[in-house]
C-alpha cells in the first residue's frame, strides 16, 4: 500500500509540475493582456522593419515602458523614433509620444474559463513630424500625424492549460481613436504640395486584434496575431497647393480597411524576460499601402 501511495504521489507531482505557469513573452502585435501592478514594472522595446511598395523601408523603434501604480492601475509611455529610406533619400525623425492608463477590470484568473478585462486610455501627442515636409525627401521625413489622438481600448485575456506543458494564451482586443482636426501647410503627412495651407479633420479609426500564444516548453512558443484596421474618410478644407508634377496636389484621402497577419517564435530566458521574432504582413487592402515586416520585441518584467 506505501508503495502504490508514493506511486501516486509521484504521478500527481509530475502532472502539477507539467501544469506549471508558461512563461510567455506575449504574441507580436497585441497590447499585453493584463495591467502591471504596483510595485512592478515592465520594459518592452520593439523593432519592426517594413517595406512599404515601391520600396519604401522604415525602421520604427520604439520603447513601451509600463509603471504599476495601484493592484489594477499602471501607467504606459510609449517614445518612438523613425529610420526612412527610399531612392537614396533617408531621413531620422521623432514619432508621436504616446501615454496611457490601463484598469485591470476582472482578473485573468477569477474564473476558471472567463477571460479577464482590460480598459486602456490613452493620447497619442503629435510629437513627430508632419508637415512642411521637403519634396526632395520623398516622404522619409514623415514620422506623425499631427493630431491629438485619444484611444480606447478594450483587451481580453485568458490562459487555458492544455496538456502537460502546453499551454494556450488567447488575446483580443478592440480599439476606437478619434482624431483631432490638423492644420497643416506645405507637403504634409496627409498630402499636400507647395503652397498648401488648411486644415484636415482626420478620419477616426477602429482596429481588432485576436492573438493566440502556444507554448512549446517551459521556454519555446509560437505566437499569432490577425489584425483588421478600417479607417474613416480623411476630410480636406483650404488649398491644397501644387504636387511636383506641376498638377493641383490631393490632401486626405477616403476611407480605408487592411487585414494584416503575423507570426512569431518566443525563446523565454525566464518568466521576467523573453524575446520574440517573426514576420508581419498585410493579406487584403483597401486604400491603404500593402506592407512587410520583421519585428522583434524584447520583455523584461519586474
């Protein structure tokens, strides 16, 4: 009997040590699902390189640094710089500052199958540039919008333990930005040409994010994002001025929708610190560029 009471016992030990915790670096695209609490901290710089067609490269550093502030509070500041390239033309520029709070409404494991709930407030400052751009720069000197934006978000998050050590981390967001109006002058972010003067009433925008996260060990795991933008018609009032070509210049645009893909592949050091790589595309467009990325994202939480 002892010896098919310690047989057990091992059984059981083996089960609860294969159910342990994953470690996730957390999917490519995703907002992180949960609010960092207080006293803890995280630290997640990304580096996506695109092109956009025809052969329009940008790398877009940026830096997303979470503060707990409360249980269910955290702070988030997001810097972010920009590297253009395209016909021998380059430029490095600041992007738009973004700043936020996200409230933890439910816990990710308050219930055993309902996933937890996140709000998320937050303003994107027109730090970057977007106006009086230079002609001969073709665009690499762009790197904002040059509107007060405000974004609300709603993100679910649950993790499903599958079998042993595989685990199943699911993510979905959703995501409204309403958008300032912008004056602008010369080329700028939304068209334009020389002699350009006005103001543009940016059109707001929604995007969905579904995220799926799959360990492979303790330290291996695959990761997906689908993401659908939809953009509203970008409304132009005053002179548009003159393109290169010498024609009367477009300034807004209409409406515009992407479907986008990525997929990733996450080594995790431990359950602070993890590193993803992997590969971001679009799959249909409307109005809007097509593009290829390679991204890396580096976590590190305290």
């Amino acid at each position: 009997m002892t010896k098919k009471k310690t047989a057990l016992a091992l059984v059981l030990a083996c089960f609860f040590l294969h159910a342990e915790a994953p470690w996730f670096t957390g999917p490519l695209i995703a907002p992180p699902g949960t609010a960092i609490p207080y006293g803890r901290f995280m630290i997640k710089p990304q580096m996506p390189f695109t092109v956009y067609r025809p052969h329009f490269f940008s790398a877009n550093p940026q830096l997303s640094c979470f503060f707990g502030l409360t249980p269910w509070c955290d702070i988030n500041i997001i810097p972010q710089f920009f590297y253009q390239t395209t016909s021998h033309e380059h430029d490095v520029q600041f992007g738009d500052l973004t700043v936020g709070l996200d409230f933890q409404l439910l816990d990710a494991d308050a219930t055993p199958y309902f996933p937890g709930i996140k709000f998320a407030i937050r303003e994107v400052f027109p730090t970057g540039n977007f106006q009086f751009l230079r002609a001969k720069k073709l665009g690499t000197d762009r790197s904002g919008e040059g509107t007060f934006a405000t974004q609300a978000a709603l993100v679910f998050y649950k993790e499903f333990h599958l079998y042993q050590l595989y685990w199943l981390a699911m993510t979905a967001s959703a995501q409204y930005t309403i958008n300032t109006p912008v004056h602008v002058q010369g080329f700028n972010a939304y068209g334009g040409g020389f002699g350009a003067k006005g103001t543009v009433l940016p059109g707001n925008a929604f995007q969905g994010i579904v995220s799926f996260e799959l360990s492979l060990s303790q330290n291996w795991a695959l990761a997906m994002d689908s993401v659908y933008t939809h953009k509203d018609e970008s409304e132009f009032f005053g002179r548009p001025g003159i393109a290169l070509m010498r024609t009367f210049a477009t300034v807004g645009g209409p409406s515009s929708d992407q479907l986008s893909f990525a997929f990733g592949l996450e080594y995790n050091f431990s359950a602070h610190l993890g590193i993803i790589g992997g590969y971001w595309f679009s799959a249909l467009s409307r109005n809007i560029p097509e593009f290829q990325s390679g991204v890396v994202n580096v976590r590190y939480l305290y």
